[in-house]
C-alpha cells in the first residue's frame, strides 16, 4: 500500500473508490494492530479478525475462528445416521433445511434409496422457504453493517411469515430436523400449500419495497460500490461458492450445474450480476445475486405447488428406513445452500449403523478464507461491509 | 414592479415590534431577590435545562422510540404505562442505579470530565436561544457567532471521551468526531452568515425581529432571497453532522466502531452524552429557524379582518412557534436517522469540503450580491 497510485480526478462520490489513498512513500507510521471480534457487532457472530491498520486503512486482516467449534465431524461418528441430522441443523443455523437435504441426500445415496417424488417436492418448497428466509437475514444484517437499521427491521416481519410457516409444518422455528433419511417428519397440513401461495403473492411486492429502500439507496450503492472486489479467477481459486461465486460474474449454481431433487425440472435462472449498478465481484454485485435470487426462489416454489401431486393418503415415513446400516463405500453428496456449496463426505465401513467418518464441506468457511485478500487496502467501514457481503454464519464456519 | 415589493425593509421596519418591549420576562426574573441573594438570576438558566431534561426525555427517549417504532412497522414501548408513557422513567432509573464504572487503564481525570464538557458545551449554547421574545438566557450583539464558538467545545469533550476511555475503539471514534465536527463547521458557518447578512444583526432577537410582519411567512428570511433555502438545507445537512446524528453517526457507527468514543461509559456518564446529543439537536434546530424561518414569530398571516397573526403573536405564543418549529426539526432528523444509511469517513469528508462548502460560499456571495442590489 505504500505507493502512489495513479490519481486521476473524480467528479462524482460514488468514482472515488476506497482503495485510491494515496500514502506518501517517505512518511513513516506506526501501525496499530486492532482486534475486530469475538464480540464486535459486525462480525455476524464470534469471529475474531486481527487488522493491522494505519490510521484507518487496513494493511492485513487475519480471520481468527474458532470460537464456536463444537465438534460435528467428531460427534458424527458417535451417532446413528438419522441422529447426525440434527447436528446438520445446527451448522448452518439460517439454513437448517438446506444442510439437512443435503446431509441426508449423502445418506440415501449410500443407501440406494429411491424417494417418493411428492416427498422431493415437499423438500424443495421448504429448502426454497429457507433460502429466502437466510438470503433475508443476509440482506437485513448487510443493511445494518451498513448503518441502515429500518430495513433490518421491515426484512424480519416479512420472515416471520416464512417462520411461522415452518414451525406449522414441524414445530421448530430455525432448527428443524424436517428432512428425513427416506422421506421428511411431517406432510403438509391442510392448507399448507395455500398458504405458502398466499406468502408467495404477499412477499412479491414486499421485496420491491425492501429494494427500493435499502438497495437502490444512493447511500447504500456508494458504501458498497466498488469495494471488496473479488475476481472471478481469484474467487475460482480460492474456492468460494453461491452468492460469492455468482457475484463475481461466474455463472455456477449446483440447482442447475449438478442438479439434484427435482430441480431440473424447474425453471429458474441463476443470477449473475450484469454490472450495470454494480462492478462485477464488488460488495454491491453480492448484496444484489442475494436480492434477485429471492424472486428465483419465489419461482421455484410456486412452480413446485403448482407441479407438486396431490394424495390425500400420503405417508412421509413411506420409504423411511428403520435402521440404518448401510454397505461400506463413501459417498459425497451436496448441495446448493444460500451461501454456498455445502457437501458431506460420509463414509460407511458397513460394520455398523454409524458413520465412520463425516465430513463436511462448509460454504462459509471456504467463503470467508478471502477476507484477507478483500480487506487489504481498505478502510475499516469496509471491513465491514465486506465482511457482511461474505455473508458468514459462524456455525458453519467453526462447525 | 419589483420582485417582493412587499417585503421591503420598509415595510419590515414599520411593523417590527417595538424594542424596548423586549425581553421583560427575563428582566423580571434578572429583579427577584431573597435575602440579597439573586435568585432569579439562577432561574434564567435553569429554565432551559429543566426545558432540556424534559425535551430530551419526552421527544428524545419516547419519541424517538415512537417515530423508530412508527418507521419500522413496530409497536414500540407499550407496557410501561399507559402507550408506554412511562417508559422515559424506568430508562432513567435504570440508568441512575447503574455503577458508575471507570476502566482500571482509563486516564481517570479525562474519563470523567470529558461528558461533562460535553455537556455543557451544549447546553451553553442555550444561552443565546431566544425561547419568546420577552425570554432569552442573554440577549448578546453578538449571539450567533457565541453559539457557534461554544459548540466547538464538545470537540474536545469527545476527544478527551475518547482519549481517555483507553479504547482503540473510542479513539477512532473520537479522531473521527472531531474532524467530521471541525469540518462541517464550516459549510454551517457559512449558512449562518448568509442568515445573519439578510437580517443585518448577529443579535437572535434582532435576527428573529427583522422576520416579523403581519404578512406571518411570506416575511421569513426563507422567502426573501432566492438561495436562502440551499442556504437553510446546507445549514440542517451541517446540523446533523455536527449532532453527530444519522447519516453522520460516523463517530459512534454502531456496528463499525461498537458504539465509538462512549463505548466505555454507561449510568450517568452516558445519560450525560445523550443528553448532550439532543440538547444539541434542539439547538441547531432553533437556530435554524431562527435564522431562516422567523424564529418565534407566527407564520399565520393577516387576511383582511381576519387578523390571525395578530392573534397568534406574543410572549407565549412566541414561545409556543419557536418549540413547535424546533421539534418539527428535530422530527425530521429523527425521520432521516431511521432512513439513510451511515457514510463512510472519506465520503462523509468529500460531502463537506468539495460539495456544501463551495456550494455554500457561492450561495453566501449571490446572497451578498441580492442584499446589496434587490432587496
């Protein structure tokens, strides 16, 4: 950073982007090392990031993490597969739903089991549910690293719904253990399906308000615009995935690239940004593949109610295993959850009715090594809306 | 014709209130005596800082908590009381049982004055607000300009706040406090004097007198030059910066630098810093209206017989326009609080030295200019 960059003058707010300080080559400063964490109010959770900063610019950010590990992986092979699920949940904790199918299409893939098709329906309207609600508490938290606090606010009614929704269907608010090896815990009350429409046709309009307060904000685009951007090649290398990896322009979605459930016959784009508002790979790019793949989602589910067959004397627990102890081989399964790839490598050794190894792929986690490379250079504010537009969830990350 | 033939000084002059009808409450008070003891003279200002701990209590706590609540789409307090009303109580008993708490590695002298200066800092400024025109705290001929000097003196509050709080944290906050309230000093400077230059005086009652007419608000310095009102938008953008309130919560950036340079205090010490913070907040409001929008004189026109600002004008009445106008401003900070996002420290430095600041010396200059020649 010790070097003149090339100044050329700026007219409007919004070209001055962050990284253009110029710092003088002969004046010496003292650096000061600053502990961003574990309790600090933008770090989403316990993490812990050492920034060595001269005056406000950041020289090097160090993610810590650690804080919340709890031993999945180690607890997993303690326990019979159906009882890893709700540790699944506990990972992700924005996106149980989605870990858990994931989780569980690793075990039916050792098993060889073959899932009733309204069953892959059913998981798929409430993966779609969770997605919106994680992509919500995504968008509201950036909004208030940012500073915008009504948005938060407006943004959490409107998952209420989809919350309410999903402790009708299973009596859990954010940790499920909806999905099952085989089939799911419960079918669809009386009603369901018409009031997920209902939410659908509600939360439409909900969104275009929610854009036009907090991502159309001049305020907001000059904050996030151009700041933190990740190459697409730099993004590849370093492994990163959803939201991240589209906001750099690269257009990879497991929904559609390794598809899985009845995706594929589902139509939906996947949202890469067209760099007109945004610079392709800045904060701004990630904040709005987050914006657009809401209405994606809220495609899919209409898609899956419109498609989803009807049978009044349905039962979940149909293709549900008793006991399982699947032959010995390995198997890894994944699937796309709102921040990303996530995939469980499991592996039988066909003695019992345990995993002997499980591990997992987390999307945070993989997400999150960039840091260092976006922070460098930039101002702490940014840190900040960086670290937002990364968008971690510590339990994934620690595991 | 000429343009605003009306609102001729003229016409202003002959209509002013007469002036040694001026100020006779605080004459009044200035007399009382007990025992030789001039009690009054203490009331003076004690009226403000009552009119301050009950502003800040009613409009600051439960109506910021309402109008966030209304914003937001939430109910807001409602089980304190009845709506809630009670709600400024059991914050402030909350906040007075707490202990009074200074970090072992604080430098304990800065610590603990440094709330204080801000405080009366804010509250000085107070001094010079004309709340009716029978009442000001002391009616100098040079009011404005002690106002503005005064409040530079929370800047160095916070930075001893700041400083002394041995907190990288609060000191962020505190270097960039005092650069933001330094600069944006400025740019409201500016304003003020294109305020001052309409009405002739750098008195506030002279100020709030050379706005009044039985014409209400057509005689508000807003209407009487064609850029006083960038002048007035400047000065409130200014404001909100020097009150350190949303967009420009820079220094305390909640969820950038925890809570800034107060991060360390807590009971009184940081109702001090709170209070501070709307106490400021009325006070550029006031003076805003004071300076472009005719102070506490009435906006209602004379309509024929109808003489509503006949009516409506007097010591309380006075009184009663110049805090509805405060609050209106103070509403609308609120509103913009909950609205905008934060700046970043650079945008927030660009905003004030190549936007309002040239924007406002060219304003300033065509305002002379329109002194000078039209009006």
């Amino acid at each position: 950073m010790a070097e003149t960059l090339d100044y050329t003058p700026k007219t409007r707010l919004s070209q001055v982007s962050s990284n253009e300080y110029i710092v003088e080559k002969d004046l010496e400063t003292e650096y000061m090392t600053l502990n961003m964490g574990p309790q600090h109010p933008a770090t989403h959770g316990v993490l812990r990031v050492e920034l060595v900063t001269d005056g406000e610019v950041v020289m090097k950010a160090t993610p810590y993490m650690g804080y919340l590990h709890r031993c999945f992986e180690k607890h997993a092979e303690a326990l019979d597969y159906q009882q890893v699920i709700p540790y699944t949940d506990r990972m992700d904790y924005l996106s149980a739903m989605n870990t858990e199918h994931a989780y569980v299409m690793a075990v039916e893939k050792l098993l060889n089991i073959e899932v009733p098709r309204r069953v892959e329906f059913m998981r798929v309207i409430v993966a779609e549910l969770q997605r919106i609600a994680s992509h919500q508490v995504a968008i509201a938290t950036y909004g208030l690293d940012i500073g915008a606090f009504t948005p938060f606010l407006h943004i959490m009614r409107d998952r209420e719904h989809i919350l309410t929704l999903l402790e009708w269907l299973c009596g859990a608010r954010m940790l499920y253990n909806y999905i099952w090896v085989g089939g799911v815990s419960h079918n669809f009350p009386p009603k369901f399906k018409q009031r997920v429409a209902e939410f659908v046709k509600y939360y439409k309009p909900k969104v275009d308000e929610m854009m036009a307060l907090l991502t159309e904000n001049e305020l907001f685009i000059e904050r996030t615009r151009g700041i933190g951007i990740l190459p697409a090649d730099v993004a590849i290398n370093y492994g990163c995935s959803g939201p991240m990896l589209r906001g750099s322009g690269v257009k990879w979605d497991l929904r559609k690239n390794d598809p899985y459930s009845i995706y594929p016959e589902l139509e939906f784009n996947v949202v890469v940004p067209d760099g007109k508002l945004s610079i392709i790979g800045d904060s701004l790019s990630r904040h709005l593949v987050r914006c657009y793949e809401i209405y994606e989602s809220l495609k899919i589910i209409q898609q899956c109610i419109d498609k989803m067959p009807e049978d009044p004397n349905f039962d979940p627990h149909a293709a549900v295993p008793k006991r399982i102890k699947p032959p010995a081989g390995e198997v890894y399964a994944r699937g796309e959850n709102p921040r990303g790839e996530v995939g469980f490598y499991v592996i039988a050794d066909g003695k019992g009715t345990k995993p002997f190894r499980c591990k997992a792929r987390a999307a945070c986690f993989v997400n999150l090594s960039v840091l260092p490379e976006l922070a460098k250079g930039n101002l702490i504010s940014d840190v900040v809306a960086i670290l937002g537009s990364i968008d971690i969830v510590l339990g994934e990350v620690d595991r | 014709m000429k343009p605003f033939a009306l609102l001729t000084p003229d016409a202003l002059a002959a209509t002013a209130t007469p002036v040694q009808a001026q100020n006779s409450w605080v004459k009044a008070l200035e007399s009382i005596e007990v025992f030789g003891i001039p009690v009054g003279v203490f009331a003076i200002p004690a009226i403000p800082l009552v009119f301050i701990a009950l502003y800040a209590l009613y409009v600051g706590v439960y109506g910021e908590r309402k109008i966030s609540a209304f914003i937001q789409d939430r109910i807001g307090p409602n089980e304190t009381g009845k709506w809630g009303l009670l709600q400024t109580i059991a914050d402030i008993l909350k906040l007075i049982q707490k202990e009074d708490i200074v970090p072992a590695a604080a430098d304990k002298p800065l610590f603990v004055l440094g709330p204080l200066i801000i405080f009366v800092g804010a509250f000085a400024a107070y001094a010079v607000l004309p709340f009716s025109s029978e009442f000001i705290g002391a009616d100098l001929n040079v009011g404005v300009f002690y106002a503005v000097s005064i409040v530079s003196v929370e800047a160095v509050g916070i930075l001893m706040c700041g400083w002394g709080s041995n907190n990288k944290w609060s000191l962020f906050g505190a270097v960039r406090s005092v650069a933001q309230v330094v600069s944006y000093e400025i740019p409201a400077s500016i304003a003020i004097l294109v305020g001052v230059m309409m009405a002739g005086s750098l008195s506030m009652q002279k100020i709030v007198m050379s706005q009044s007419g039985e014409l209400g608000i057509l005689h508000y310095a807003v209407f009487q030059s064609p850029v006083a009102w960038i002048a007035m938008i400047i000065y409130f953008i200014a404001a909100l910066a020097e009150c350190n309130r949303a967009p420009f919560d820079i220094p305390e950036a909640e969820s950038e630098l925890v809570s800034g340079y107060f991060t360390e205090y807590g009971g009184m010490k940081f109702a001090m810093i709170f209070l501070a913070e709307y106490a400021s907040m009325f006070m550029t409001s006031v003076i805003l209206s004071v300076l472009f929008l005719g102070g506490w004189n009435s906006p209602l026109p004379n309509i024929g017989g109808l003489a509503l600002n006949d009516w409506t004008s007097g010591p309380v009445w006075g009184a009663f326009w110049i805090i509805l106008k405060g609050f209106f401003f103070v509403i609308v900070m609120m509103w913009v609080r909950w609205t905008f996002p934060r700046f970043r420290v650079d945008q927030l430095m660009y905003l004030c030295w190549k936007v309002l600041t040239p924007i406002a010396l060219l304003v300033f200059v065509f305002a002379a200019f329109w002194e000078l020649y039209v009006r």
